[in-house]
C-alpha cells in the first residue's frame, strides 16, 4: 500500500489537526519523498515511517510539535538538516538501518538543540574509530546514543514509564490489599462486642470447663465406690457378731 493511502486510511474521518500519532510503517513511496502529509498535521507528535523506502526527507513537512520520529530501515543518507528546519522540537530520533557512514552526515543533527536520544545502530558510521566519542562530541545536546549515555548506562524505557503512571492513576499498591484484608480481619474478630475473649481463649476455657466436669464426675464416682465398700464392711461385721451371739448361747 502507499505511503499517501495509508495516511488517509489512519486519519479514519478524522481532521489531521486531530491526530497526535502516527504510524505508516512498511507502506510504500514510488520516489523515495514523503507523501501524504501536509503542514496540516499541526499537532503531530509521534510519527513511524519504518520501512517506507525513504531515500530524502525534503518533503517532510513542517511539524512543530513533533517530539519522537522513527525513520528506520530506510536508505537516507543525507538530508538531515531538513529535520532541524521542520521539526525543531524532536527529542527522540532513530535512523538505525540506513545508509548513514559519516560524521559529516550527521553532522546537520547539531542545530536540532532538543535532541536527547539518538539511534544510529546498523548503520555504517558505527564501524568508524570512536564512533561513540565522536558523535557525542559532535552533538552535545544528545545523551543517548543507540540506547547508552557516555557512561554506557541504558536509557530509561518510556513504556515502564508509561505503566509506572498507570500504577499511579488508578491501580492501588500490592500492599495496600494485605492491609484491607487485616483490616477486614480485624472487624470480624470485633463483632462479639467490645471486651469479647479471643477465639482461642473460648476454647482453651471450654476444654478445661469439660476436664472439671471429667473430675468432678470421678471424685462422685470413687466416694461412691468408697461408701459401697465401707457399706459392706459394716454388713460383713454384723454377720459375725450374730455368728458369736450363737455361739455363746449353745455353750
């Protein structure tokens, strides 16, 4: 499909001076130019041309506020300062996979002064000596060169940054739910009623209420059993007396 088309088919009725990004990645230009944008696209910020067969960018037209543009695989080689005419704000630039093999090429990106991040990765330039040193020495205003600042830390991932937010505006914390719960917990241990005993001191008092009922039924248990011995005892010694009582009569 062609670059012009696409355009048309993501505006989807829309105004262009609706459109914040856009994306027309492995759509075609017959020439090698830009096609289908116009100054129009007011407020553009995002714009994606990734495998368009860009060979120039003069008909780039003038976007403003355009921050982040991806011109990857493609064959620019050249050209470069028309970026720092029609787009002046851009802070995030990647030119990975073209046909840029000198400093001299990039040489145009000086006057682009919000540039931070820059990506040059498979291109020819980052087989020269101290390519890095170089174009770090060239554009001061860029902290990050394919992905890395001077010090090769990683340049922060705007996505994380994006869900970070996310977390913020609506998510709640993990931890806050451990808290609701305990808190939950709390109430329906409370609804016996102010001074209510603890459920395990109930049961230990339940178990030793039943141990003093055990004790009491076998301390009746032996006086009983102590009172029938005694009972017979006593029946045993009659029968004796009454023994000897017959006894001396017939003497």
């Amino acid at each position: 499909m062609d670059m012009k088309k696409r355009i048309t088919l993501e505006l989807r009725n829309r105004g262009p001076a609706e459109i914040a990004e856009l994306v027309v990645d492995n759509s075609r230009s017959a020439d090698g130019q830009v096609e289908g944008l116009t100054d129009a696209f007011t407020e553009l910020e995002f714009l994606s041309m990734v495998n368009v067969g860009l060979s120039s960018l003069s008909k780039l037209p003038c976007l403003p506020k355009l921050h982040k543009l991806e011109l990857s695989d493609n064959n620019l080689s050249g050209s470069l300062e028309t970026l720092s005419e029609k787009c002046p704000n851009l802070t995030y630039l990647n030119l990975s996979g073209n046909k840029i093999k000198e400093l001299s090429n990039v040489e145009a990106l000086v006057n682009l002064k919000s540039l931070q991040s820059l990506d040059l990765f498979n291109c020819e330039i980052t087989s020269l000596e101290d390519y890095r040193e170089s174009v770090f020495e060239l554009l001061p205003q860029v902290t990050f060169l394919d992905g890395f600042d001077q010090e090769d830390n990683e340049a922060p991932d705007s996505e994380g940054d994006d869900d970070d937010d996310d977390g913020e505006d609506g998510v709640a914390p993990v931890g806050d739910y451990d808290d609701d719960e305990d808190e939950e917990e709390d109430e329906d241990g409370s609804e016996g009623g102010e001074g209510a005993a603890p459920l395990s001191f109930q049961v230990n008092r339940a178990a030793q209420d039943d141990d003093d009922d055990d004790d009491e039924f076998g301390d009746e248990e032996e006086e009983e059993d102590h009172a029938g011995v005694q009972g017979e005892k006593r029946k045993r010694d009659v029968d004796d007396e009454g023994e000897d009582d017959e006894d001396d009569e017939e003497d």
